[in-house]
C-alpha cells in the first residue's frame, strides 16, 4: 500500500516537544517518559536554562526552549523597546551558557541580530520579534517533516537499523512512514548510558509508532554488527562543523569506528553550521560523576569510586556514509 | 574527576580473576579506567572492589565511554578478561570487540588475561529493562542481552594464559 503524498505524517510527542499555554511555556519532561508524559511548565530564562541544564529536554527540544524563551521574555515585557533590545541579549548570554556543547549561541545571535535590526530601522521590536521567530519555527518545522520523509526512504525493506540515543522524534516518524509503504523494517536501540535515552525515549515512541524494536546494551553494539544482526547505523548529532565531523552522544564514536570495520553504512541527521573548523574544537561537556555513579538516588556502585562522564563522543566525518543536514541558520 | 584525563590509561574490560590484580602495585592510582559491565555491572563490582582492597581507587566508565579516551588518545593499554582461546581468537565478555576495533583504529596493544568463569552466553531480556533496581523501558519492550563474543586474533596483541 503506497503511501498518500499529502497524507499528514503521525508525530512523536518528542518530534516537537515544547507548547504554549497560555503566556506559558510547557515543556515535556523527558526524564518522566516513558511512566508518563508530563509537561514542565516554564515562565522565566532562568526556569529555561534549569530545564536545559537538568536534561529535563534535550537535543531538538532545547533548540525550541530556547527559541520560544526570546517569546517568553516579549510576552512578559513591560518596558521600552530599547529596554526589550538589552533584556533579549541578557537571555541570549543565559541560554548560551547553559550547556556548553551546544550551538545556542548560532541560533540567539539570529534573535538578538533581528532585535537590533528592528530598533536601529524603528520597526515595533516585539510586533517584528515575534513574526520573525514564529516564521523561524515553521520554517524549521517544515524541514525537519521533509527530512523524515528523507529517512523514511533511505529504509528499505527487510532493513534491520541501529541507532543510539534519540532523534527526537524523526526515526519514529520515518518508521511509521515504512509502516504504512509495507516495509517490514527491524531496529535495534541502545539503552545509551548513563541517562538511557535510548531505553526510555527511543525504543519506547518506535514501539508507539508500531516499529519492532529490540534493546540492547551498550556493550553489545559490536556484537550485533558482527553477527549480521543489524545492516544500516542511523544517528542524530548535537552539533556540527564546517568539515563536516560531528559531536552525539557519548557512545557513537565507537559505532561510527565499528561500522566502518564491518562495512555498515552510517548515517547521521545534522544540523550543518561553519562555527567550529573541526571536530578537535568542539568543547566536550564533562558532567558530574555522580550522574554516572548513581542512579534513582542510589549509589551503583557497593564502594567508592570516581567516575568520568564526558556528555559527548566526536565523530569525524570520514566514517559517514551520508548526512542528512537541516539548515538552521 | 576533573576534566583532566591521565596521559597513558590502562583500560580493563570483563570480569578478572581476583589473583589478577596484584600485578596493579606501583601503578599511577588515576590511570586505572573500569568498564560498568551491564546489565549487571558485574565487572565493575568485581574488578572495582579487588582494586579498592588493594588501595587503588578506579575511575568507572559506562561501557559506551571508552571511545571518547581514544579519540583524545589517551589509552596506553587495554586488558580484557577472556573465557577461552583458540587459535582463532578468543571468547571474551561483551563488550570486548567494542576495545578491540577501537585499538585497532589507534593502534593500542590489547592484552588477554583469564577471567571468572562466566558460563551463560545470554541473559534474560528483563535483564536489559531495568537499572539500579528502576524499570528504565516502557512495557512491552523487547531485549537482546548476549554476554559473551568473539574476538577475532587480528585484534590481539598477545594473550596471557
């Protein structure tokens, strides 16, 4: 059964996992999924960069958190428009430094461009603000469903896919999309130590799409290549540079490396960005060892131990078969 | 830890016998790396406890993080405990081929010691679907938990039987 070409694709929760209601920003916790799906509500910059900080939301969801917190601040505003200018670039430097590996300064250096451009040409700041971030986000919006229908078509059936942490929502998507074209399609997730997105979002919105989806340990990443178990590598990544290495959570360079030796095509969805020259450059967030030594508010481990936990593994471009890039500039 | 990574790491990876580590006297106490071992963290309790009674403190790393010391080239060596030899390769936890390409790549010496006796080749999948004693996986999730694999002999630098 052949798919509609104007059929509207069903969306993942985690595809576009931030809302308004009301002047309120609601934001999904992903750290509840799958027990439930709660929203996180958000008022203020420093409310957005504790839920950005605390991985409350991550990958595509930081991105619109951040976005939509420039809205937050128009919203809340009561002052001048030369006053909303210096609040805007306040919030950009807080939102640039709430997770250091991340690009956010790409996006807010847009926001804030179009903050000045309008005072310095006397338009209405708030009026211009907000229609030009809401078209930023359409635009965005757009992309990305076209991307997944991109990924739905590089799956052909009887593929048998790994991938490792989560898309946000695209992989899903593009599994229901092969679904319905009557592929019979396989995926193996990582459970993606030490916070499991790939047990708790991944494999569980793929099973929501209907996809037959298999955990694994990551441990066992070589051992499903080697035994023909697996035949194509989709990731996302977090960030990327202008040679075209990229940075994803830890964990998907040696999956990179061991796709290479087995001969399985890897491909990885990026967001292409000239900021950073090479991989080398891209500063690595170390996270706090507790967050790897415990878990559920217990320790893991029956004695004392230091723990190293680097957020993110780079992966240089020569070991990508193909990217599949949205431009967010 | 610090963000500061010790130069010349020795990695260990599966479960060693006790007698093993008494080879670690004299040994810089911050370049000792442990591998969790899941599901069950079986290698870091053991290998983490055999080293503690010998006062060396290891630095733990979840199974998936090994690749980033390697990328930053600060491996020295890797350890792994096998099950048993041929002339082939060796049978070894999972995990160990993980090592192996990754030293390959990098061109790191591997190193085979015996390990405890670790007779099941799977675990049960319901061992994939929880952490620390906490349902991680949404209900109706499927698991593939293979313990041991194969280590082919192009990856080993030399085995000590």
């Amino acid at each position: 059964m052949r798919r509609s070409k104007n059929r509207s694709i069903k969306e993942s929760p985690l595809f576009w996992p931030v809302h308004w209601k009301g002047d309120v920003l609601s934001v999904l916790d992903e750290t509840l999924i799958p027990r439930r799906l709660n929203y996180i509500k958000v008022h203020t910059t420093a409310e957005a960069v504790k839920v950005i900080r605390d991985m409350k939301t991550r990958a595509f969801g930081q991105f619109l958190v951040v976005l939509n917190t420039f809205l937050l601040e128009i919203n809340r505003h009561k002052g001048s428009e030369q006053n909303l200018v210096k609040k805007l670039e306040k919030t950009a430097r807080a939102l640039n430094n709430s997770r250091p590996t991340f690009p956010f300064a790409e996006v807010t250096s847009i926001v804030v461009g179009w903050a000045r451009k309008a005072a310095d040409d006397q338009l209405n700041v708030r009026e211009s603000l907000i229609k030009n971030i809401n078209g930023y986000l359409q635009g965005i919006r757009f992309r990305r469903l076209e991307r997944v229908k991109k990924i739905a078509s590089l799956i052909k059936n009887r593929d048998s896919i790994l991938t490792h942490c989560n898309v946000s929502g695209e992989l899903a998507m593009a599994a229901r999309i092969c679904q319905e074209e009557g592929k019979d399609i396989h995926f193996f997730a990582t459970e993606t130590r030490p916070y499991f997105q790939g047990s708790k979002l991944t494999a569980w919105e793929l099973g929501r799409m209907g996809a037959s989806v298999t955990l694994i340990a990551d441990n066992a990443v070589a051992s499903v290549m080697a035994d023909g178990l697996v035949n194509k590598v989709i990731v996302g990544s977090d960030r990327s540079c202008a040679n075209g290495d990229f940075a994803n959570k830890i964990g998907t360079y040696p999956i990179a490396v061991l796709a290479k030796e087995f001969g399985i095509p890897f491909y990885v969805l990026t967001q292409p960005s000239n900021t950073i020259p090479r991989g080398e450059d891209i500063p690595i967030e170390i996270r706090q060892e507790k967050e790897l030594l415990t878990f559920n508010g217990r320790a893991t481990l029956p004695f004392k131990a230091r723990g190293f936990y680097p957020g993110f593994d780079v992966v240089p471009h020569e070991f990508i078969t193909e990217s599949l890039p949205i431009d967010v500039r | 830890m610090s963000d500061k990574l010790p130069d010349h790491v020795i990695l260990l990876q599966g479960v060693f016998e006790e007698g093993f580590f008494d080879r670690f006297s004299g040994q810089p106490q911050d370049a000792i790396f442990i591998l969790e071992g899941r599901p069950g963290l079986t290698a870091a309790r053991s290998n983490g406890r055999a080293l503690v009674k010998r006062k060396i403190q290891p630095t733990v790393l979840a199974d998936n993080m090994a690749g980033f010391l390697f990328y930053k080239k600060r491996v020295k060596e890797v350890w792994m405990a096998y099950q048993s030899v041929y002339p082939e390769g060796a049978v070894c936890s999972i995990g160990a081929m993980i090592l192996a390409v990754l030293a390959k790549k990098h061109r790191i010496a591997v190193y085979l010691f015996k390990g405890r006796p670790q007779p099941d080749l799977m675990a049960k999948e319901k061992e994939i679907f929880s952490f620390n004693g906490q349902r991680v996986s949404a209900a109706g999730t499927r698991g593939y938990v293979p313990l041991l694999e194969w280590v082919d002999k192009k990856y080993i630098t030399k085995i000590y039987s």
